[in-house]
C-alpha cells in the first residue's frame, strides 16, 4: 500500500485535499478537489501515490492509484 495518499475531504463547508501535512483548498466543488489531488499525484513522481475521498467519518474510496490503467480520467 502506498505512503502517499492524497486525501480529498469536506471541511467547514469547503472541499480540499491533504498530502502529508501539506492542504491545499478550497476548490468549489468534490469533482474540482479530485481533479486537482490527481494532478499533484501525477506530478508528484511517486509510482505509488493514491487518490482517497472520505466521504464521512467512517467512509473512503480509493478514486485514482498512479500507474493505474484503464480507470476513469477525472
């Protein structure tokens, strides 16, 4: 599993995402926080990196893992 996760989150009303310690935010909506934390994921030239929603508390999705292929582009 990856050490590089790229965690996209509602906050206080605002979408953003988080990468070890670093948030990046707001974007205006769930769609444009994802597209941006693939964007940093693919930069970021770790082979390993994943793209994670949490959808509440106790709820995530793994949306994009880099290396990936055939997943639906954002």
């Amino acid at each position: 599993m990856s050490e590089s996760h790229y965690i996209v989150c509602l906050r206080a009303g605002s979408w953003l995402h988080t990468n070890r310690g670093t948030t990046s935010a707001p974007f205006t909506s769930r769609e444009a926080a994802i597209e941006a934390a693939i964007e940093e994921a693919r930069n970021s030239g770790d082979p390993d990196a994943e793209v994670i929603v949490q959808a509440s508390e106790t709820s995530t999705e793994t949306v994009w893992r880099s290396g990936r292929e055939g997943q639906a582009e954002r």
